[in-house]
C-alpha cells in the first residue's frame, strides 16, 4: 500500500515539476557529439576518438593568442554541419569571423549567422534570445539540431565600461566583469541543456601576477568562478616548429597545439594531447598522439628499443620503428585495433566509482615499507 502511496505522490510530483528519473531523463545524456577533427581531442573530450564535445552542453576553449581556439571552433563548425545541424548562430565580439577563414576550415557561411555583441550583458540576452527560440522551434522539429558559438568572451567588457566612456570616465571594472561574466554563464548553462543545443565558447588566459609559483592552468580571462563552468574546459597552448620541407621559403612550417582538460563531467580530467598543424596541410600526424595509449593499451608490443609489434596486424611477429606506427603510412595497421582501441579508451577513461572497501592492515603494511616519495605518490 506504501508503494502504490508513494507512486501516485511521484507522478504528482512530476507534474507539476516536469522531473523524471535519471535512467529515463532525456537529459542525462548527450543526444548526439561533434567530432573537433582530431582523434586525440575527441578522445580527450569524450573519451572516445569518435565523439567530440556533447550536444546540450557548454564547452571552453581558453587560451593565449593564436594556440587553434578559433580553428578547432571553425573544424567543429564544419563537422556539425556534415552531420545535418541545421544552423550555426555565431556571437561575434572581435569582429573577426571573416568569410575565407570558413570557407577554409570546410564550413558553409550560408548556415552561420553572424551576431555582433557588443558586451557581456548584451551577449547574455542575445544568447538566452536564440536558446529560446530553438527550444520554441524544436516543439515543431524535435530531430532538428544546431551550434552555438560565442568568440570571444575575453574581449567582451561590462555594459558599465561601455556607459562610463560614453560620459567620458575611465573607471577600472574591479572585479564588476569577473561578476557579470560568472552570472552569464551562470544564466546558459540550463537553456543551453533544455535546447539540447552545444555551446563553444572561446576565452583568454594568462598568468596570475600574484601566483607564488608557475601553475599549469592559467587564470582566465572573466575571474577564477568560469574555472568551473562548462562541462568541458579546455586550456590550449602552441609551440611553433621547423618546416620539414627544406625548400621552403618559411622557417616555421608546423605548430604543435597542445591541449589539457582542466574540467570535464564526460570523463575523467587532467587529460592532455597534441595536433600538429602544418600550415600547408593541415591536421597532420594524427596516430603520433595516441601512439603511447596504443602502447599502454595493449595494441603495441614493445619489442626492442624503438621498435614494436602489432598482434591485430596480419604478420604478428613483424616489428615496426616507432616513428612509422605514427606515421600516415600506417593507418592501415592502426585499423585492425581501431574499436577495440576505441572500446579500450571510453572504459579507462570513464569515471570510476570510489572503492570504500580497503584493507586496512594491508594499508597499514604498505607505508611502514615506504619512503616520503613514494607515500607522496
């Protein structure tokens, strides 16, 4: 009789809540990923090389000047388009989104809408404006899907600023954009969940001048509290390299684009990867980045220095240099394990449930046989 009580409470409950469970909610999982173009980043992202960022979502990208925010936001673009999004609404701080670059990065400008926004608070309504709309437009079109992108929130200022200058007053923000940038974000995340709708969002960062010590994430452009929104935060950095073409007239003919996952509910975080980027080509040496985790998992078997087996390929025995089996020439070798690798990756990547269950007289045995360094570990 409880039972029967308690459902008929939790069916009134949801109705007037518009709440269900989470095995049955349409929210506890993404609908659909985009691919970044990149096998590594997607692997970073979502855990799997296939995936990507999650629909209904908001990702950051946040970096210095010219570390690939904008092209893996253009590749993104591109990707969603392949896979039938409907339209792309583009909020356009810097003035920057330019028809060659686009058309370039495989995108077709038809489908991008080009929103000018001119600070943090007008960003806020036109965003939370397209949110409702789409929400308002899938009533009719559930299947239908779409992007946002905002580039960038670092160059957007407080309405504030934007006011004082008009009376010609230079006021510092201290600390008013941190607030209004957090309250922003703060206001997307749930729209941008309801539409089903994935948000890109690009960012500054630099380094703390009051930090002590050199840290690995650097402080982003809006205030410590964007550290913690998004599902995924992606910090991106670039080293140039030497063109490997010894005819060419440049001396720097690649750079190497780093990413590291500062944040991220898909899978676990801290993760990092490389794409090397020619600036002929392309996207180029896609296996080099997951050739350790290819190794770590299995696929590869180390045989002597420099060298390793592959037991998928059609001759098990044969060695191969590492500098081969991250190369384009040995995609067909990498096809053989491919899923399996993919099936391998999603698993050790995913989050773990904690395990209470430990032996404490093992523990106990454990530091007495070890040094500082090791109980640091």
């Amino acid at each position: 009789m409880a039972g029967a009580n308690f459902k008929s409470f939790l069916n009134k409950y949801r109705e007037k809540t518009g709440s269900s469970s989470i095995s049955e909610s349409r929210y506890g999982e993404p609908s659909y990923w985009i691919s970044t173009g990149s096998m590594a980043l997607n692997r970073i992202c979502s855990g799997s090389i296939k995936k990507g960022i999650p629909s209904g979502r908001i990702t950051v990208l946040a970096g210095e000047n010219s570390v690939g925010k904008s092209l893996i936001a253009a590749t993104l673009i591109a990707n969603a388009q392949k896979d039938g999004c409907q339209h792309v609404f583009y909020f356009d701080s810097e003035g920057g989104a330019g028809r060659k670059f686009f058309e370039n990065a495989g995108c077709d400008p038809e489908s991008i809408e080009q929103i000018l926004v001119e600070n943090v608070e007008d960003a806020q309504i036109k965003i939370l404006d397209t949110f409702n709309m789409i929400m308002e437009y899938k009533e009719k079109d559930p299947e239908s899907k779409f992007l946002c992108v905002l580039d960038s929130l670092g160059t957007l200022v407080a309405a504030k600023v934007l006011r004082d200058a008009e009376k010609d007053k230079v006021v510092s923000e201290m600390g008013g954009r941190a607030k209004v940038v957090n309250n922003m974000m703060k206001a997307l995340t749930i729209p941008a969940l309801k539409s089903d709708t994935p948000m890109i969002v690009i960012n500054h960062v630099y380094d703390d001048p009051a930090s002590l010590f050199t840290s690995k994430i650097k402080a982003q452009g809006g205030g410590k509290g964007l550290g913690y929104m998004g599902s995924i935060n992606i910090q991106c950095s670039r080293c140039l390299e030497k063109d490997e073409d010894k005819n060419s007239e440049s001396f720097y003919g690649q750079s190497r684009l780093h990413f590291f996952t500062i944040k991220n509910r898909m899978v676990r975080p801290s993760l990092e990867c490389d794409i090397w980027l020619d600036f002929k080509k392309g996207f180029v040496k896609q296996w080099k980045s997951l050739f350790d985790e290819a190794v770590r998992g299995g696929f590869f078997i180390n045989t002597k220095q420099g060298w390793y087996s592959c037991p998928t390929w059609e001759d098990p025995e044969k060695n191969f240099r590492t500098s081969y089996l991250q190369s384009n020439q040995a995609t067909p070798i990498w096809k053989t394990f491919l899923d399996k690798f993919n099936e391998w990756s999603e698993n050790d990547l995913a989050y773990k449930a904690l395990d209470q269950n430990i032996d404490e007289d093992e523990l106990d045995e454990l530091v007495e046989n070890s040094d500082d360094e090791d109980i640091d570990k």
